[in-house]
C-alpha cells in the first residue's frame, strides 16, 4: 500500500520538525524525531474515536484478574516504596476497568481516575497529587505534549510520575514488534525519549523496570 508520507513532520513530544522516516508497513508509516527520538504516526492515520473505543471496548481486565494484577504490580510496587502513607494519586487512563487504582486504594492510598472514554472528569485534572500513573496509556495519546505537561502540572513537589509502555530499542526489532502493530498505538517511545523528557521537566529519572519508568519532581 503506498502512502502519502510527510516530510519532516512537526513531532507530537518535542513540537520540533526534525522527523524523519523510520519504517512502513502495509498499514501505517512510522517517524522518528531526531531530538526527543520519540516514533509516531501521523494523525492521518488514526483510527477513528469509534472505532478507537470499540477497540477499547474488547479490553477485559479487571481488578478481579489475578494475572492483571501481577502485570501491574511492577509499577505499584516501584512506587508503593516511593510514597507515604495516605498519599493521594490519580490513576490516568485507567480504562473500562480500572484496577491499579483499586490496588492502591487497598493499600490505604486515596485515588482520582481519569479516562477520556471511560471516567472523562476533567476536574481531576485541575488537582495536585503525590503520585501519577500512567500505565500502558502513553502509546495511546495523541498529543504527548499536552497530555504529559498537564500531569506534570498535577504533581506536586517530590511527586512521581510512574510509567509503563514498552520501549523501542532499534529498527530491526521495531520491524517484527507485535507492539506497533495495534492500530491504536500511535507514539514508541525509547530510553532516550525518557532522558530527554525528565531533562526538560529538570526531574529525576529511574528506570524501574525495561517498561517501567518513574520521573520525580524536584522539590
């Protein structure tokens, strides 16, 4: 399938239009920023808000799934370690069915959900918090710049901002990654996406885990 392919394109992250090609398929093409390094589909090739949501709508995990749970653990016990006691945290993108939300609330913590389908409030988002979650939501958002600077303005000083997405390591995995292939994610981010990230915000960066990622805020 040939498609009409951009030159140089304005980067969702970075907003610099320092991209380039990086890889094709039969369905989508990919660019890669130069700055930030993050990859991206252009918006041309989205899916529709329906037909995102019906997609959305197939996800069965639920907080009553063992195995989920085990999934997100990673992150909940990264940043259970993190906090104090009775921390107050908003879980952003928590989906049809919100669990890490529900683990940290068992664990004495107060929680926010926020989903644009599924719990959209946006006045959750005009709040301050001790901890952020964003777990497998970053290769879903359409506008990274305004979607993350909005949370980092909701996280007070020496908050975190806990991450999960799998990273992107080089073309030739990139080529083969079933992860690219859901039509629904549409921006890859790498180590160095993360680096560049944490050095803009000036915050503290830990790689918990190979898709974990914790950003601090300085005091």
């Amino acid at each position: 399938m040939d498609h009409m392919r951009q030159n140089n394109p304005t980067c969702p992250l970075c907003k610099t239009d320092r991209a380039h090609d990086y890889f094709s398929d039969q369905t989508r093409d990919y660019y890669r920023c130069q700055i930030c390094q993050l990859i991206f589909v252009l918006p041309s090739q989205f899916l529709s808000a329906n037909d995102e949501k019906a997609r959305y709508d197939l996800h069965n995990n639920s907080s009553d799934d063992p195995k989920y749970r085990q999934f997100l653990s990673r992150t909940f016990n990264r940043i259970q370690t993190c906090i104090p006691p009775g921390s107050h945290g908003l879980d952003f993108g928590s989906g049809p069915g919100p669990t890490l939300s529900v683990m940290f609330e068992q664990a004495g913590h107060r929680m926010e959900i926020y989903d644009p389908y599924y719990a959209k409030d946006p006045s959750v988002l005009q709040r301050q918090y001790d901890f952020i979650t964003a777990t497998e939501v970053l290769e879903h958002i359409h506008n990274p710049a305004a979607d993350l600077n909005r949370l980092w303005t909701c996280l007070k000083p020496g908050a975190i901002l806990g991450i999960m997405t799998k990273s992107v390591f080089d073309k030739n995995r990139f080529s083969r990654w079933h992860y690219k292939d859901d039509p629904t994610h549409v921006c890859f981010y790498s180590m160095s996406t993360f680096k560049w990230l944490a050095c803009q915000w000036q915050a503290d960066l830990t790689i918990a885990d190979k898709d974990v990622i914790l950003i601090e805020k300085n005091r």
